[in-house]
C-alpha cells in the first residue's frame, strides 16, 4: 500500500514537471522550483528521465546577469504524433498532428469509395506513404483516427450503421489490416465535437449540431463526448421532423437530415454551392432568402426539440454553421423562442469552431487527448 502511495506521488510529480513544460513550452529547472512544490533534486531527477524519454529536449540557456546560465527545456512537441483520415465517397483526406495539436502535414486524394478489397488496399497505401513521410520513427505515431460517416460498434471493431457510403457492417481489421500503426474507427461528428472541446475549453454541456453534405450531432456533458452506451447517443439528425415528410438516407421519412442537409438547403434555388447560395442570400436573391428562411424554421424546431430532452447550449457547426451570418444566428435564435415550450429557457446558440477538416482534427486528436492524460493527467487541459 505505502508502495503504491509513493509510486502515486512520484509519478504526480512527474506530471508536474511535464505538465508545466507543456503549458509554458519550455523552462528551466529555477523556474520549474519556483512554480512548483517540488525540491530541485527531484526536478533534476525528473528533468533527466523525462529527457531520456525524449519528451522534452535541451533549447539552449537563459541570459544571465552574471554566474552559471540556466539551461531550457522544451516541450517535444513531435515526440508524438498522430494521423486523422476522414474517408468520403469522393477522396480521403489525411492530416498529421503533433502534441499541441499543430498540424504538421497533409493530404487529399481523389479516390471514390468503394466497399471492396482494392478501395482499401488504396487507402492502407496510402497511409502507410503518408505516416512514412512525415519524418518521425514509426513507434513515435500514436495511432491512425479514421473519420467515417456512419456509426461505430461498442468495442469498435465495426459500422453497426454506415447508410451514407453503404458500408454498414464494415470491419475495423479490413481497414486497417495492411496499416502499420494502431488504428480506430470514429463517428465524423463525435470526432469534431472532440476538436471542439479542445478549441473550446469552457465547453461543459452542449448539444453539437454540424451542418454539412449531412447533418452530424454528438452530445457534450460534463466536459466529455457522451456517446452512450451503443455509440448513438445525439443521432439527432435522424429525429422526425416532418410526419411522412422527404426521403431520408436512413429509409425512413421526414428525418432532420432531409430538410437541413447541404442537399436541402440548396434545393430549387438554382444554385450549385454554398458560397453561391449565401452570397445571393444575404444579398437579397428572394429565392435564396426564403429558401434560407425557411431552413432556419426547419433548425428551429430541430433544436427546440433537442432541447426537451437535453437542456444545454447549441453548438452550431460545420460549412454552413460558418457561412451564416450573425443576422442568421439572431433570427434562429428568435425563431426558437418564439415556439419554446418554456419562454424563460436561458441558453444559447453559439457557433462552433468551424475550422476546416474539424472531423480529421478530432480524430487525430482521439489518439492525442488519452496520451496527454496519461502524461501530464490532470494538467492536460488549462
Ligand atoms: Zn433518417
């Protein structure tokens, strides 16, 4: 037990000197004493393993008024890093990240999905030249976060729902099989609510609603993705709107997705893009004007009905998210009052990060989030 208590403390101390390079960047072992409740012999000592471990490095000297110069240690930001792919039925997108979250490389490719053997031995190849150029020893990549439109087995090892490209039922291992690094399988919009919550981090309680080709949802509670227990909790865009309402990809009718996909919006107004269709809009063009009118009463009655079963602040996300306007966001928010079960409800809509590949981002970052907390525990997020 005193074993136990002693290896607990020894290894909180390490995270307090780790913890505090990663948020400062870098600092020297005067700085580290000051800061901390630690002695200097045992910041050395932990100065000398965590360099041996190679998570932090030698950065030159401080300047000195005189006697011995401080030597600085530095964060190693790429002692790790880890890949986000996000597959759509058009191309795969692949992006590197290191330990603060900086992207450090990139690609697309332009390969339409295919549920067969040959679309994945593409895919495999094409991760294993990516994760080979990026410079750092294989044993350095945590792991390879794929981003699909669909959603994931409890243990992860398969799509237990995957109607958008038609791959329901697909494995993890035929993904990953030919891949040589540790891989998983993530739901896009639970992948960018992690982004969001690491952009974000006053996000305790929130309902994610990223509005994009698809609508995408995830429930935020406590600081965490609560994905329940099958991995479906906010699947909010398969909520009926419309009784007997358009046709929804899931098969059923009147779904959420049906009236405030990318595909809904644009529908009948003549235009091919979102750009397009919010310049016109907001321009004045009547049929886009009340086309997007009509749209925001659709995301009204969306997010009054998510609200009656979680009620938190709305975090509006993706492409379409980040084209409206401020004036789009105050006629949605008067919109969802004025049909409100509870007049004096108090909470928001807020727009999300709206940053580009956020879903790519999240699933890097589901590999980076767990080895920061097993790292510098508690002192991973500020
Ligand atoms: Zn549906």
């Amino acid at each position: 037990m005193k074993i136990a208590t002693t290896t607990a403390i020894k290894e909180q101390k390490r995270q307090l000197v780790l913890g505090h390079i990663y948020h400062h960047r870098h600092s020297s072992r005067q700085e580290l004493g000051q800061a901390l409740p630690i002695s200097l012999p045992t910041i050395t000592q932990n100065l000398n393993e965590l360099e041996e471990t190679g998570l932090i490095r030698r950065s030159g000297f401080l300047d000195s008024n005189g006697g011995r110069r401080a030597q600085v240690y530095s964060f190693a930001a790429d002692a790790r890093v880890a890949v986000g792919v996000e597959i759509l039925g058009g191309s795969i997108a692949l992006q590197a990240y290191d330990l603060y979250g900086k992207r450090i490389a990139g690609r697309t490719h332009m390969i339409p999905y295919d549920n067969g053997d040959e679309y994945y031995e593409a895919v495999s190849r094409h991760v294993n030249d990516f994760t080979a150029c990026l410079g750092v020893d294989g044993s350095r990549i945590l792991g390879v976060g794929f981003a699909v439109q669909g959603i994931v087995s409890p243990d992860g090892s398969h799509l237990t729902f995957g109607k958008i490209l038609g791959n329901t039922g697909l494995t993890l291992d035929r993904l990953s099989e030919r891949i040589d690094h540790p891989c998983r399988l993530i739901h896009d919009s639970h992948a960018s609510a992690i982004a969001e919550l690491w952009l974000n981090a006053n996000i305790t309680n929130a309902t994610c609603v990223y509005l994009d080709e698809h609508v995408g949802c995830a429930v935020i509670s406590g600081g965490r993705i609560d994905e329940g227990e099958n991995l479906r909790n906010g699947t909010c865009e398969h909520m009926t709107l419309v009784i007997d309402g358009a046709e929804c990809y899931c098969g059923q009718r009147g779904c959420m997705d049906a009236y405030t996909s990318r595909k809904a919006l644009l529908a009948e107004t003549g235009r091919d893009g979102l750009s397009d269709f919010f310049t016109h809009a907001h321009g004045g063009d009547p049929v886009c004007a009340r086309r997007l009118d009509e749209y925001l009463t659709y995301l009204a009655y969306a997010i009054k009905n998510m609200r009656t079963v979680l009620s938190s602040d709305i975090i509006l996300g993706g492409r379409i998210a980040y084209l409206m306007s401020d004036d789009d966001f105050a006629v949605l928010r008067d919109k969802t009052a004025a049909i409100a079960s509870f007049p004096d409800d108090r909470f928001d809509i807020i727009r999300g990060a709206c940053s580009q590949g956020q879903n790519i981002f999240g699933a890097a970052l589901s590999y980076i989030k767990p080895f920061l907390d097993q790292e510098i525990g508690a002192y991973s997020r500020q």
